[in-house]
C-alpha cells in the first residue's frame, strides 16, 4: 500500500514539474513570438508603402513621359515640314519617332516600379526572338517602308497602282503600311512589304500622258473624212497638246466595223476627264460627216 501511494505521489510531481516547465516556456517565448509579428507587420507596411510611392512615381513618368513623347514627335513633324521635306518622310519619320520613344519610357516605367534592367534586357530578348518569328510578315513590312522611304518608286500625292490592281492617291507612307485612297472614295491600308516587292506603276511621274480612244465606223464610210472630223475635235480641245500631235489611224478591220484609233497627249490632271470628253464630242460630230456608227451584223446566204 505505501508501495502504490509512492508510485502515485510522484506521478503527481512528475506532472506538476512538467506543467511549471511548459508554463516557464510559454511565459519566455510570449514575448518573442509577439516581437516577431511586430517586425514582420512593420516589414510588410514598410514594403507597401515602398512599392506604393514606386507606383504612384511610375504612373507619374508613365503620364508625363508620353505627353513628352507626343510633344516631341509634333516638334520633329513642324521642323521637317517647316524645312520642306517630303511628306512620306516626314509621315514615315515621326512614326518611327513616336514609337521608339514610347518603348523608351516603358522602359523607364518598369525600372522605377522595379524591375532590374538586366530582367528586362533578357526578358526584349527572348521577347524579341519569339516575336520575330510570330510576325516575320510585320518585319517585312517595316523593311519595305524603309525600301520605300529611300529608293522613293513613289511619294505622297502620287496616284499609284498597285500589283494586286488597286489603283489611287498616296496619302500616307507609315511604318508598316501606306495609306491608299482609291477614285471612289474608299481608305486603303496596303502593307509595305508586298508594296515595296511587287510591282508599282506610277501614273503621276509624269506630268503628260498619252490617251487611247477607239472609234469604230462603218464598212464603206470614207476613213479620211473620218479622221479629219477626229482631228478637227481634238484641236478645238486646249487640254490636248499640239507636240506630239495627235495620231489617228485604222487599228482593226472587225466584222461589223473599221475601228479606228486616236493617240493624244494631255496633262495627267486631264487624262481621265478628256477621254469621256472626247468620246462624247465625237459621237455628236461624225454623224454630221456622213461618218455612220455600225451595229453588229451577220450576212447570212442561204442556198436552196
């Protein structure tokens, strides 16, 4: 029995010793668990505060800066203007201008929110090589506003045609496009890099240009009176030049028809104006010369 009352008495000691050691524990590291939450709470409002201003600053540099960039891009449009320059370089120009600007002040935006340049240099890199590769076509277009832009096959206000048959005034030579607006009033946006390979007539180069009209007279009509009455026509118009001279002679013997040509020169300005002019001022006049307009016929023998 005082075997049992022993073994219990010291159970209890045992747990009562092991009670006041937890409690001596909890009692020490109180305070340093509470001192930890102090210093991390402090560090996570230091760090917000920190980014907080970088934010604000970078938002700040990003609103400025591309104020800035618009301001200068209109600054280096009125001196190459004010100095003469041609527009396509002076739209090509200010476009380059106005995007390598912008790329520069997000690049200053990232390093103030804190983005370690180095981060960024691999970061365009590796960005640049996929992005080549996903749009080799737009590479291809700056490089043929730049072949443009130089070996100049055309300028802004020339009217143009195109190898995929488009046909209009030059508006505007940008960075990877050219601003075409064709006779009817439509806006087209046509990629350099096509523009630039494939094969570009341009209808303003010149500032004369030849003009072809077909007359087609009946079988038996005199083709001297003919060209005389064409002739005639032509010289009362002053958009038609007197050198070269107008030339008009038989170009075909069709089945119902003697189908004469006229070759002349006029402005480009008045190209397409004199044509329908001249169509209609002849379909008036030959008919007073005797000079007959066929309708398409068909002898037809028959045999019993």
């Amino acid at each position: 029995m005082d075997n049992a009352n022993e073994v219990i008495t010291a159970s209890i000691q045992n747990s009562l010793q092991h009670a006041a050691e937890v409690q001596h524990e909890l009692v020490t590291e109180a305070p340093k668990t509470a001192q930890q939450w102090h210093d991390l709470i402090h560090t996570l409002l230091g760090s917000a505060v920190d980014f907080s201003l970088k934010l604000v600053a970078a938002v700040a540099i990003l609103v400025v800066g591309m104020w800035i960039v618009k301001r200068i891009t209109k600054s280096v449009k009125f001196a190459m203007e004010k100095r003469k320059l041609e527009p396509s370089l002076i739209s090509f120009t200010s476009s380059f201008i106005n995007i390598l600007l912008r790329i520069f002040v997000i690049i200053i935006v990232l390093t103030t929110v804190g983005v370690q340049m180095t981060s960024i240099v691999a970061v365009l890199g590796a960005g640049a090589l996929a992005v080549g590769m996903a749009l080799s076509g737009t590479l291809q277009n700056f490089a043929g506003g730049i072949i443009i832009l130089f070996l100049k096959p055309f300028k802004v206000g020339d009217v143009i045609q195109t190898a995929s048959g488009r046909t209009g005034t030059v508006k505007k030579i940008m960075i990877f496009t050219t601003e075409l607006h064709t006779f009817d009033n439509q806006v087209v946006f046509i990629p350099n890099g096509p523009l630039a390979n494939g094969e570009i007539t341009n209808l303003s180069d010149r500032s004369a240009r030849r003009a072809e009209i077909q007359i087609a007279i009946s079988y038996g009509d005199n083709v001297d009176t003919a060209r005389r009455a064409i002739l005639a026509v032509l010289d009362k118009d002053k958009r038609i030049m007197k050198n070269p001279e107008p030339v008009v002679f038989v170009s075909d013997l069709a089945d119902s028809s003697v189908v004469l040509t006229v070759w002349y020169w006029t402005k480009y300005a008045d190209w397409f104006t004199s044509q329908g002019d001249m169509r209609e001022a002849l379909y008036k006049e030959l008919p007073r010369k005797k000079i007959n307009f066929p309708f398409p016929q068909i002898d037809v023998h028959m045999k019993k």
